[in-house]
C-alpha cells in the first residue's frame, strides 16, 4: 500500500533530498486519500525528521542505513496492517509508529 514510498527512498539513494521527496509525497497523498491520512502523515514525520536531523550535517553510512531501516520499517509495518481489512490492525499499527516517533531519539 505504501511500497512505493520506499522504492522512492531507493531509487534516490536514500539521501536526504530521497526522505525529503518521500515527506513531500507522503504530505501530497494524505490529502489525496482520506482514509489512509494518519498512517501517510506517520511516514511523511519520519521522512521529514531525517530531513532535519541530517540536512547540511555530515552523517555517516551506518546512521543513513540504520534510519533507513527504521523508517523502511515503519513503511512495511504500516502497508501489511493498512492492505488488510481489520481496523484493529490498522489502529495498532499507526500506535507503534506514532509510538516510536515520539520516543527520544538517539
């Protein structure tokens, strides 16, 4: 459901311009799709938290993998629960993103 938004990140190398396209596309179909906005939003979050941490910052190879695979993981996780039927599903999957977002980073 939200795969494309990962093929973004990889066909741009996951650089910080990728996640900041990847915030921007997110933001665009939120208000394009209705009933997936909370989850669009999630990722649109955490594509535009790598923005601003890393933006004209040196960041290295292991940093971008290991936000990469965070946020990859927030787009797997929210495409399983949101291709299936169950709101249940959905709402505990849009939890443990929101919950994460808002943890502390490190």
């Amino acid at each position: 459901m939200f795969s494309d938004l990962h093929k973004l990140l990889d066909e741009h190398g996951g650089s910080v311009r990728a996640y900041e396209l990847c915030a921007r596309t997110a933001r665009i179909r939120a208000v394009e799709e209705p009933n997936n906005a909370a989850a669009l939003f999630l990722l649109a979050m955490a594509a535009q938290r790598f923005v601003d941490a890393f933006d004209d910052q040196p960041i290295t190879v292991q940093e971008t993998a290991r936000e990469g695979e965070k946020i990859g993981g927030y787009i797997t996780d929210l495409s399983e629960a949101f291709s299936q039927s169950d709101p249940e599903q959905k709402i505990a999957a849009l939890n443990i993103v929101a919950r994460a977002l808002s943890e502390k980073r490190t």
